[in-house]
C-alpha cells in the first residue's frame, strides 16, 4: 500500500478523473471542493440521445462521480477553499469550509479548477430582463431535471425557440478570442433531442461557424440542417412584445436586416477563466487569456504541481476526462508509485 498523497484543486470532471485513476495505483487523493456539489458544470448536463446515443459525453460526469463516492481512497470536501499552500512539496495546505478549518499534508498538488461560465447580463439579449431568454446550462438543467422543455413563464412548450451561440466567446471586443468548443456539439444535440420531443416546435440556430464535435459530425450535422433552420449570423438585439420576443439580425443573403418572432431564445455562454488565487499560491503561469499555462510534464514531475481540464483552456467533456487522466499519470511517475 502506497503511503503517497495527492491534493486535487476541484471535484469536476478533470479532479474526479485524476482521482480516480491515482486511486488504482494506491495513493490516497483529497478533493477541495469550493461549490456545494461535485462533478463541476458537466454534472447539471442532461442526455442528449433520442433514439440513441449522440456522444454527448453528459455521462461521464456521473460515471466519474460514482467512482469516486464509492472509492475508499478518496476524500472529498465540498463548500471548502484553500486559505494556505506551499508552492513546494511537501505541500502544506490550510483548508477551510463552513464547519472548519483543517491542514492537509500532500506529496503533489493537480490545479483542476474548471471555468467560470460569462454572464451575458451585458449582452443586449435580455439575459435577466425578459423571462423567456435563458442560457444553454440554464435549458441542460430544466430537461435533467423535467424532461422536457418548457418557457419559464407559463410552462408551456415553446413553438419556436432560438439558439445564439457565442455570447461571451470569439468576441473581440471582450478580447475573449477563443472558441469554447463545447457549445455547438452541445447546442445542436439538445436541438435535435427537442426536435424529437416536439417534431412541431420550430428552431432557429444562430452561428458563426460550426466547430467539428466528433467522429460523426459530418453524417449528424446533415441530419440538423434537415430539421433547424441555421442561420449564419449573430444577433443585434432581442426585445419583448406582447406576442413574445423579437430576434433582429442581418441577413447577408439578401443584404437587410430581419426581425425574426420566437418564444423563447437560448445564449450559448462561453466559457471563461476561473481567476484561482490558489494557482498564484502555487506560483502557476497564468496566460494572457486567464487560463492556466500547461505546465511542461518534465517541469511538472520536479515540482509535483500539476494542472489539468478547463482550468487550461476549454475542453470537451472528454478532452477534459482524459486531461486529468493525463495528469495523473504525470503525479503517478513523479511519485514513482
């Protein structure tokens, strides 16, 4: 039995997956949890498969989470931050949660912090403002959680229902210049699973471009565009009326602008830094977009500070599992375990 022990920095899909697979080797894993709830934004994700699975990877989440929960080797402390930690090993840390304040020795650290979703309340969108303009995990949510798609003020099923994604990324004048690639694969499948719900629900999908999300994209994509209407452009504005909301946006087709009725509007929010004092604390190189610089693994491996998931950049559900399985494969061999 190894005596090694590892700190992990967040109980999303990248911590839980590190921990789980540090775990086979026999180290001894605590997970510092910030939020009240494990498994990171991916937990709130709902199955996006219809007739069968689209891959959408919202499982993961809770197959990693299981794992985890039932894992004597692993701890984990929800409601609880790093006050303290040495920025050498042995890592000293001093945590702190809403019943106490407690050390935590370790022989390795993994920062897997996750994002912070944008909050597109200064968006012109209506985001707070006009009830029936929600965000893509705010719609993840209502379907977990009902299983059906409702507007939010007189829950009946919307007849028409528009996607914008991008709010909050590849957006220059936020110099928020990335794309956040998991919106479009996501957006489209919750679609499409909505299509499937309500065959007469009309769905019109806002886009700059769609970024590829997987082996299938091409054959699943077609399949889409048969059943949503996809509109390459961006929404000016959103506004109420008394019949519902009112979508403005230039048609480059015919060179006019259009005003396009719906009941309800989606914001695919990007996804953005989650500012870590604890990364500061470590003496990790933070990028000029605010993410986490990739620590190189032969760096890495001297100091027994690792990083992984979204708090990198972002990710797919997936990329982010096999991130934190990556780098947990870097602390096993810097252990020597």
């Amino acid at each position: 039995m190894s005596d090694k022990k590892v700190l992990i920095i967040g109980a999303g899909v990248a911590g839980l997956s590190a921990a789980v697979a540090l775990s086979k080797n026999n180290v001894k894993i605590t997970i510092i949890e910030k939020s009240s709830f494990t498994g990171g934004h991916a937990a709130s994700f709902t199955c996006k498969a219809a007739e069968k699975c689209v891959k959408c990877g919202a499982c993961i989440a809770e197959d990693k989470l299981k794992k985890a929960k039932a894992d004597t080797n692993i701890r984990i402390f929800t409601n609880s931050v790093i006050k303290k930690i040495s920025a050498a090993p042995p890592f000293n840390a001093v945590v702190k949660n809403k019943a106490k304040q407690f050390d935590i020795t370790c022989n390795a650290v993994i920062m897997a912090t996750g994002f912070t979703l944008f909050n597109p309340i200064s968006k012109p969108y209506g985001y707070k403002k006009f009830d029936n303009v929600i965000t893509n995990f705010e719609l993840e949510k209502m379907i977990r959680e009902t299983n059906q798609i409702q507007k939010p003020t007189d829950k009946k099923i919307p007849n028409k229902i528009a996607f914008i994604q991008c709010v909050g990324s590849r957006d220059a004048s936020l110099n928020h210049l990335w794309c956040s690639k998991v919106c479009c694969g996501s957006a489209v499948r919750i679609a499409m699973l909505i299509k499937s719900k309500n065959p007469t629900t009309e769905i019109l999908f806002f886009y700059i471009d769609i970024q590829n999300f997987g082996k299938d994209f091409t054959s699943y994509y077609e399949q889409a565009k048969n059943n949503i209407k996809m509109i390459r452009a961006i929404p000016a504005d959103i506004f109420q009326t008394e019949q519902g909301l009112l979508i403005t946006y230039f048609d480059k087709k015919i060179d006019k602008p259009i005003e396009e009725p719906v009941d309800m509007a989606v914001l695919s929010v990007g996804i953005t830094p989650n500012k870590s004092e604890t990364a500061k604390m470590l003496n990790l190189k933070i990028e000029d977009t605010g993410f986490i610089n990739k620590p190189n693994i032969n760096e890495a491996i001297k100091s027994g500070i690792f990083a992984a998931g979204t708090a990198l950049g972002p990710m797919h559900i997936e990329e982010a599992a096999a991130s934190g399985a990556s780098a947990a494969l870097g602390v096993i061999k810097y252990l020597g375990v």
